[in-house]
C-alpha cells in the first residue's frame, strides 16, 4: 500500500511453501472437501469391486425376485440394497456399475478435451486459414445430430466400452475448442505473448508456456461438466440398449431395467438413479474447487 | 472577501475493507471540506485513499467488503453515510455527481450519448422527454461538444477518448450539481485533450460557483486546477495547504518527495 | 554509429478500408543513445515498435539492425539479431505470464536461446543468471519461486528489465515503460534505467507521450503524428526550440507542476469551450487495437 521498496524482503515462501498452501486452499473448501471424499470412495469402488460386492452382479436367483431393500418390510439382511427383476443385488450393481461410469466419464472427457484443446490453440494462436477450417468442422459437429452418431459408429463397428468413449469423446470436442479459441484470441494480444515472441520463443513453446496454463481454469470448468455429462449419456444410451454389452453392468442399464417396475419396485431404478446424481455432483463441485486452485491469484499469502 | 460555509465537510472518515482473514483499513480518519466556487484536489498515489474517499461521499464502495466504522460526511445538513438509501439516491447525480476516469467503460456501450445524458434528467427530475432532450443537448454544447445534435444520436465508441469525456462531464453536469467529484478525469487522456478538459473544468467551476473534488496522482494536474490540496499517504492526510503554498514551502517531507519525482519540462 | 536504421518504413492495415498506421518513416538510432519517440495514443509509435522488432510485417521499407536487412535474414538468423533487441512493454500488469514463476520468467530468454541453459547442468547456471539480473535491477533474488501477482507494478516492471536484460541485448525498446507507475516509482524506474544504460552500454529506443518524462531521459527525440514523424532532433532542440507547430502544441499541453506559472499559460490560452482536438474529434483508433 506504501511506496514499495527496491529491495524485497526475501520470500519465506518456497516451492514447498507454495504446494501447502495449494492444499489449504482446497481444504478451506468445505464443500470441495466432500466432494473430494466422495469421489474418492466411488473410484476405490470401482477399483475394488470385485473384492467388495457380496454377490456376482449377474448372479440371477428367481426365488428372490425383486426384493425391497432391508430397510422396508419384506426386506433381508442378505440384500440390503435389495433385489432386481431377476433376483440380482441391488447393492452389488451399484457397485460394479461405478466402473462403467467413471472409466466412460474420464475416458469422454480427456479424450473430447485433448482433441478440442489442440484444436482450439491452433485456430485461436495461428487464425487465419486453419482457424476458419477448423470452426466450419465444429460446426459441421455440432450440426451433427450425436445419437446419430452413436447409432452408425455401433452400428458398423460393433458395441463395446471402448467404442461409447469414442463416440462421446468425438461428440464433445466442440465446446472445448471453441472455449479455449476465445480465451487464446485475447490471451494472444496478452503483452507476455507478444514479448515472448520479441525475444524469439518459437511457436510451440509459446502456446505451451504461455497459452496453455492460461486456459486450464475454463478447460477444468467445461471438463467437470463434460465427465458428468458423458456419465449421464452413457446411461441413456444403454438405456437405449446402444452401449455396452448386456453382461456389463451400467447404471443406465439397470435404469431401464427398473422403468417397468416403477410402480412396485423403485429401488431398482432410483438407486442407479441416485449413484448418477450423486457422482455427476461430486465430480462438478470437485472441478470447481480444482478451477480455485489452478489460480495462483486465488492463494493468499 | 469572506469566506463561505463548507458545502460539503468530511469527518474523520474511516474506511475499511473487511476481507475475508484481514481488514484493510484503506481510509484512517480523513479530514476535509470544500466550498462553493472551489477546486479541492486530493492527491496521492495508489493505494493512498483518495479513491475510496472519494467514492465514500456517494456510498459508491461495493458493500461489502466496505464497511464505514467512524466519521460522518456531512453536506446540507445531513450525514451522507447515514441518510437512507432511496434520499441518497435523489442526491446522486443531481446535488453532488462523478466523473470518473475512463469514459469508455463508464459510459454504456449499447446507449445512444445522449440517452446517458439526459438520463439523470429524466430519472431524478421526470422531465419529459423533449424537455430532458433540450437541457441534455444544452449540457453537450456547453462542455464543448461540436455539432451536438448529432453527437446525441451516436453511441460512445464513435466518438474519440476526449469527446466521451466531456459528454461524461456533460452527463454530470446536466442536473446542476453543487459537487462535482472527478476521480483522475484526465489520466486516461493524451496531453491535448487532457488540457482542454482542465480547462473545462476550470471554466465551468466557475461559471456555476460549484465545488470541484479533484481526485489526481499527479501534481502537475493539480498546479493547474486546484485553489487547495490535500496530500494523502497511506489512507491518511499528511497535509492540506493552498496550492501556491504547497508547492513554494511543502511542510511535509512526503509531498517534498512526491514534487521532487515529478518530471517536468524544463531541466531543474 | 548507427545501430538500427529504418528506411521507409510504411505499415498498412485492412484491405477494404485502408488505413495508414506508419507512413513512411525513415529514421535511425545510434549506439548508446536514447531516442524518444512520443505522440499522442494512435499515432502509430506502437505498430511502428512492432514492426522494427519484426513482430508485424512493414508494408513498404526495411529496417536495419547493425547493418543486416532484417527482412533477408532467414528463420535461424533472425532469432539470433532478436537476442541483441529486445523490449519492455507498458503495463506491468499483462506483461508477465500469471502462470509463471519470476524465475522463469526471467530465465525464458536463455532457456530459448541458448541450449547449455536447458538440462541439469544448465539449470544451476541460469538460476545464478537469474540471481544476478535479479540483483541488477535491484530486486532480492530470494522472490524467484513467487508469482507476479504477489508484486507491485514497479517491482514487476523491474523483473520485466532483468528478463530484457538476460540476453545481454544492444538495443532495449522501452514501450511506455513507466506510464502506469506512480510518480516516486516511476523516478526510481528511470534512475536504474540511466544507470543500466551506462554500465552496460544499452541503446534505448524510448516511446512515451509523456513529454515530461523523454526531457528528462532522452538524448534525441521524434515527434510523431498520424503515422509520420514529423520532427527529430536533439533534446534540447526539440523542447527549446520546436519547429513544427505540432510540437509546440504538445510541449504547451504539458501541465506545469508550478501553479504560478500554470495560471498565467492559462490566462492567455483559447477559451475553453473551443475544442482543439489536433486530430479531428473523429480520428480512428489505433488499427493495432492498442488503447492508451
């Protein structure tokens, strides 16, 4: 606030002292702390599934067919989440459906975001011709119907986890792009870009010094957005029956499965149902918190 | 020549800005009057006060973090910081009004210049729209507006950086304020239009016998315009003196400091 | 000896509606100089910076540095005349990247041009580098793993000089280098500008349209004016005995820290009502979108 001095006093801050105050910053985030732990359990149980369910999730058992959850009358111990139509747990569905979930999630995002941030650096750094090619394509894309999309790709090449990535990696690219072209037009006028090159930075060490850090926080913004989107559209395209194959569990699935039983048994859709929305806020308030950190302005000395 | 009454008296004003695990005390107990028919300039350099005093007098802080813990701001009888908000809101614009720094974000980008003029008419006075039309052109002409008529129908990037400032003086002035308060007006000019624009705000302080706070970093600036100064340091007044005064016996080493950096043009 | 020359150097922007943002300047700058260049925001000073460091292709005309055309050096060559120019851009506050260390921003120059800066064993040198630019412009070294934002803008502006300075540069373009500083840091700006100069032989090429500001540090001046230059000459020429009306017209806009002397210019001046604007009231904005 006073006139500054020439000499600063040496900074007690190192490295070190940087990474802390990262994570204080985060923890100070009570709501991005829970988020963080929920999330942290749901990938652990995507990892362990195997070891955790107590039951085979396709183990069928037609003596005990839509059993309530134990809570309830009529429910047992042995199924706490309850049964299904065919007398699968409940609770083991869940569970093995989180792999799914996630992998499709992340799998969307990293691949919709890589494609669209190179994309966007490209067109937004070098505009002329390659710029006005690569937007007519996003909008060409965007045009684009994406069921009808999901419906060649599994047409012609077969159903299968890896082929629901692609397709919602390739369906979701646009946004990206388009985001991280717009902040690279204005990040481009930026003095330390227009320096960088007067000292003689080539081209690719600019956009990944000084353009790509620079967009990290909206890229977190629409990523986070993008993994629970990509969730919830995996789920309705196996709800449709075009995603994986019929053995994998998936909350979409069981979604559809539970649709017809509505009305007598809801736990076998809304317990999918309430997996779905619990990971998709999970995952956007955690981005929000991320987006916080990304920002060196955002700690505080 | 007897000395008028003070239009417009700042008292012990405390600003501070409660941040989240801090506060910044950014005003500690200013000081100040003025008087019809005078130019106060309040100088400093960033991080000094002088803006957040300035804003001060209309409430203009965003609330929070701004809090005023002390002082009053006293102008026709009442305390600015405490009068309700909807009679603070007939003073804004009418009896005491801002001009701010930089006329391209503080004029509306998708408003025709002559709405943004007229509109303290309309709003405060409800004049109809010829007659808010009428007064607002005659503000623009009087500013030093050329071919008024035709300025009222443009919009503010179709006019240089000098024009929008002086059809954001005009905008202040067309609800014959008795307080005009001009935070840096010129700082965003070049050297030109800033003189023509000190000399606007010389003439016109004249001509309407208003107060004129002149809120400025540079002294050079105030030389030209103000009758007193006060210096700020640090959220605090380190001195008030008439201009000829202060710059012939600075009495205190901060403002001998701050005349000393300030270039000039002929060598010392 | 002439340092950098530019010969007819002409920039213009937009096909449709053409405009002339640097018209036909010709002009040189001799070693261990400094050279002014002011004019008021929109006169073209910045695009003519931009062309002389190579940043937008000129139009018509060529620009010289010691000698060497600098448009018929190829790629390779003319990244190593760029290590010998190099510039510091107005605002402290968008020159610097927010994602980087002072460290790296320091040491960008030498990790770009020079290979031994990179690797393991580069990295102790270019830290002790980094140290002793740092040193230079009188800053600690110990704020080299902090953030620019943790700094005040004459602090930034500071690192901004160690960073032109790494390479050991012959001409520094100094861009508006002080104009967003507070008056009792923008002296100390200039003091370690002059001091640098003269330790290390720098040439400055100085834009300003503060005039008070080129008096006190230039050693000759160019007016410039919707593209043109429409005065040069020595310091002392240029603000005792003006040539062009348009140079007086700038030198008497200037507001004189003294109120005795300010009242009387004004007694004598037009009435203020009379706009005067020397450019028309309508001119175009600057076509590099640069606004001051």
């Amino acid at each position: 606030m006073t006139v500054t001095s020439p000499v600063l006093p040496a900074a007690a801050g190192t490295a070190t002292a940087h990474r802390h105050t990262v994570l204080r910053t985060l923890l100070r985030n009570r709501l991005a702390v829970v988020a963080l732990a929920v999330l942290a359990v749901l990938v652990l149980a995507a990892v362990l599934a195997p070891l955790i369910v107590p039951y085979d999730p396709n183990a069928q058992n037609l003596l005990q067919r839509l059993q309530p959850p134990a809570w309830l009358a009529g429910g047992h111990r042995a199924h706490l989440l309850g049964t299904d139509e065919l007398g699968r747990d409940m609770l083991s569905r869940v569970i093995y459906g989180t792999r799914v979930s996630l992998l499709v999630g992340a799998g969307a995002a990293l691949l919709a975001g890589t494609v669209g941030t190179a994309v966007g650096l490209v067109a937004g750094y070098f505009g002329g011709w390659p710029d006005r090619l690569l937007m007519r394509l996003a909008d060409v894309q965007l045009a684009f119907p994406a069921i009808l999309l999901a419906l060649a790709v599994i047409g012609f090449l077969g159903s299968g986890l890896g082929f629901v990535i692609l397709v919602l990696g390739f369906t979701g690219w646009v946004s990206y792009a388009r985001v991280v072209r717009s902040e690279v037009l204005s990040l481009r006028t930026r003095d330390f870009v227009t320096e960088a090159r007067a000292i003689g930075v080539t081209d690719t060490a600019i956009i990944r010094r000084h353009l790509l850090p620079n967009v990290t926080a909206p890229l977190a913004t629409i990523a986070t957005l993008h993994v629970a989107a990509a969730i919830v559209a995996e789920a309705s395209l196996s709800y449709l029956g075009l995603g994986v194959p019929k053995e994998t569990v998936t909350w979409g699935g069981m979604l559809a499965d539970g649709q017809l039983y509505l009305g007598t048994a809801w736990w076998v859709a809304v317990f999918p149902g309430l997996a779905l929305m619990i990971t998709s806020l999970a995952v956007n308030l955690t981005g929000d918190a991320l987006r916080d950190v990304a920002d060196p302005k955002a700690y505080r000395r | 020549m007897t000395t008028p009454a003070p239009l417009l008296e700042i008292d012990d004003l405390r600003v501070d800005f409660r941040l989240d695990d801090t506060t910044v005390h950014a005003v500690r107990g200013v000081s100040l009057e003025v008087r019809p028919g005078e130019t106060l300039a309040v100088v400093g350099e960033s991080g000094s006060g002088k803006t957040a005093t300035a804003l001060s007098v209309l409430r203009l802080n965003p609330e929070p973090p701004c809090a005023y813990p002390a002082g009053a701001i006293r102008f026709d009888g009442r305390d600015l910081l405490t009068v309700p908000d909807r009679e603070l809101g007939r003073i804004r614009g009418a009896d005491i009004s801002m001009v701010f720094q930089d006329p391209m974000t503080s004029l509306d980008p998708l408003q025709r210049v002559g709405a943004q003029v007229a509109e303290v008419l309309r709003h405060h006075h409800g004049l109809p729209r010829s007659a808010a039309r009428h007064s607002a052109l005659e503000a623009m002409d009087e500013v030093g507006i050329p071919d008024p008529e035709r300025r009222y129908r443009q919009y503010p990037h179709e006019l240089s950086g000098g024009l929008r400032q002086r059809v954001m003086i005009a905008a202040a002035l067309v609800g014959r304020p008795r307080v005009l308060i001009a935070d840096e007006p010129t700082t965003a000019l070049d050297v030109t239009v800033q003189r023509q624009i000190l000399d606007l705000l010389v003439g016109l302080r004249q001509r309407h016998d208003m107060a004129v706070v002149l809120i400025t970093h540079d002294l050079a600036v105030v030389a030209e315009t103000a009758d007193r100064v006060v210096v700020m340091n640090a959220g605090e007044i380190v001195e008030t003196a008439d201009v000829h005064d202060l710059f012939a016996r600075p009495a205190h080493d901060y403002t001998r400091r701050l005349l000393a950096a300030t270039p000039r043009l002929e060598p010392a | 000896m002439t340092l950098l020359e530019l010969d007819g150097l002409r920039k213009e922007f937009g096909a449709r509606h053409r405009t002339v943002a640097v018209d036909d300047v010709t002009l040189t700058v001799h070693e261990g100089e400094t050279l002014a260049l002011v004019g008021e925001s929109g006169c073209g000073k910045t695009t003519l910076t931009r062309l002389l460091l190579r940043l937008l292709e000129p139009t018509a005309g060529t620009v010289r540095f010691d000698g060497r055309d600098l448009a018929a050096l190829s790629t390779a060559e003319l990244r190593r005349v760029r290590r010998q120019m190099q510039v510091v851009l107005q605002d402290p506050y968008s020159s610097m990247n927010p994602r980087m260390r002072v460290h790296d921003i320091v040491a960008e120059p030498l990790v770009t041009h020079d290979p031994a800066a990179r690797g393991r064993r580069g990295r102790a040198a270019t830290a002790q580098r980094v140290a002793a630019l740092l040193e230079a412009v009188g800053l600690d070294p110990g704020i080299r793993d902090r953030y620019p934002h943790e700094f005040s803008g004459g602090q930034r502006q500071r690192v901004s000089i160690a960073r032109a300075l790494a390479l050991e540069p012959r001409l520094v373009v100094l861009d508006e280098p002080t104009s967003a500083l507070d008056v009792s840091v923008q002296a100390r700006v200039l003091d370690l500008l002059a001091e640098l100069q003269q330790r290390l032989g720098l040439t400055y090429l100085f834009v300003s349209h503060n005039l008070a500001v080129v008096r006190q540090v230039a050693d000759r001046v160019a007016v410039m004016r919707r593209g043109a230059l429409v005065e040069v000459g020595t310091a002392a020429d240029v603000f005792g005995a003006p040539r062009h009306p348009y140079t007086r017209q700038l030198l008497d806009a200037v507001p004189v820290p003294d109120p005795r002397r300010a009242r009387r210019t004004r007694d004598t001046a037009p009435p203020a009502n009379a706009p005067r604007d020397p450019a028309g009231p309508d001119r175009p904005a600057d076509p590099t979108g640069q606004v001051r």
